[in-house]
C-alpha cells in the first residue's frame, strides 16, 4: 500500500493522479503495458472507487493512458515531454510539479517601469500607474523549455516586496501574501519566435508556443498580465471539446 500526500486545497483526484504516475514510473511501466485493475490499483493507493475513477479520466484526457473496452486500460506515453490540459489555470511551477519533474526557476529581470496603452487596456489601469514585470526562464531536468514575462500592477504589491518574491510560484504568492485567490483568465495562443529576446541559451532554432493571458482574480479584477513562450518540441497543449 503506497501513501498519498495531500495538499491543502489540491483536488484530491491530481493527487491521486501523482500518485498513479509515480507508480508507473517505479514499476518500469512502459507504453503498451496493462495496468492492473481498478480494484487492485485502489488497494494499492487506498483511496475511493470514486476518486480512482476522477483520476484515472484525468490520465486518459492527457493521452497517458487509454482505456480498451473489455480488456482494461493501457499506457500510452509517460509524460517526458509535457501534455498540457489547457483548461486547468496554474501557475508554470504548479504545472511542473504536478509531472513531478525536478524544476529551477532562473530569476532574469525584475522592473518597474510605466504602462503601454495595450498594458493599460488589458490590466484595466491609467497610464500613470506603475507595472512591474517579471522575467524568467523555467528548466526542466536542466533544460530550459518556458521563458516567461509576467506583469502586475504595482499597486497590489506590499511596500516591503522584494525580487525574492518571485523566485517561486507567482500564483502562490498572489494568492497567500496578497490574498487575492485567482480565478479565471481570458488566454490566447500563438506560434512565436523568440529573435528579439537574448537569453542564455539559443533561441532561434527553436519553435515556441505563445500562451498570453489575463488573470483575474475572484472579484473580477485583472491581476497579472502574463506571457508564456513554451518550447515547441517539448510541450503541447490539448484541451476537451464538447459538442453543445
């Protein structure tokens, strides 16, 4: 019996995912493998037949496994390269762990600096108010796969934030220093280059996908304007469609 390690406000149907995945990994599980049953892997993580049954519809929504009628449920890829379900808003940290890929934030710039007119249209501020942007490159076992520039208005900060702040996940930080629970975002995504851009690493020869968004908070209030080149060759992104 393997033990489940819950987080505060974490549904427990991505823990229970973790946890799957952790057991696949260890047990050497390769694409085309059976799973056991739904009953043995509920033994094995002791958890409900109704939250194995959440998590196990997590894994086949990210193509990590696939469920064959009659026969039983098989692997189809471990998540290396990452499979990203659009629909979940988290933070890049939050992502990362949750494949549980050892991680390293690379703090690169932190400025304050005034509004453009697009800053201001979609943050909802006057041109006489402050932005202060973040910019870093996230790496994944050592290889840097989402260079990333957020933007908040300068007025939600603490007079005492300091660039430390922003080493971790901005989420987190919003959420617990600021109090203010994030919500929803209003996202678009696009093929980008990153030419303009000199980071430690080469950039040219790569192909991205641009995710920009606006976050809002639960009182509607857009908090972080938030710019994501995520690596091409190894992330994608899928979401679930449904006929209405």
């Amino acid at each position: 019996m393997r033990q489940i390690v819950f987080s505060n406000g974490k549904p427990i149907r991505y823990a229970i995912r973790d946890a799957l995945l952790e057991f696949m990994r260890a047990e050497g599980y390769r694409p085309g493998d059976q799973l056991p049953s739904e009953e043995k892997l509920q033994e094995i993580l002791n958890v409900s037949r109704l939250s194995m049954r959440e998590a196990l519809q997590l894994l086949e929504e990210e193509r990590i496994i696939v469920t064959k009628h009659g026969s039983g449920r098989y692997v189809l890829s471990l998540p290396s390269n990452l499979d990203i379900d659009i629909s979940n808003l988290q933070s890049v940290t939050e992502l990362l762990t949750s494949y549980q890929i050892k991680t390293e934030n690379n703090l690169l710039r932190v400025e304050i600096h005034p509004p453009d007119a697009e800053l201001c249209a979609l943050l909802q501020i006057n041109a006489s108010e402050n932005v202060l942007s973040i910019e870093r490159i996230r790496y994944a076992a050592n290889t840097p796969i989402i260079y990333s520039i957020d933007t908040i208005p300068v007025h939600f900060l603490p007079e005492d934030w300091q660039e430390d702040d922003f080493k971790g996940s901005l989420f987190e930080y919003i959420e617990r220093r600021l109090g203010k629970p994030l919500h929803y975002s209003q996202a678009t995504i696009h093929a980008s280059r990153l030419e303009d851009v000199t980071l430690p690493f080469e950039t040219k020869s790569l192909s991205w996908i641009l995710l920009k968004q606006v976050i809002y908070t639960d009182m509607g209030e857009p908090i972080i304007y938030s710019r994501d080149y995520h690596r091409g060759d190894r992330i994608q992104f899928h979401v679930r469609r449904v006929r209405r």
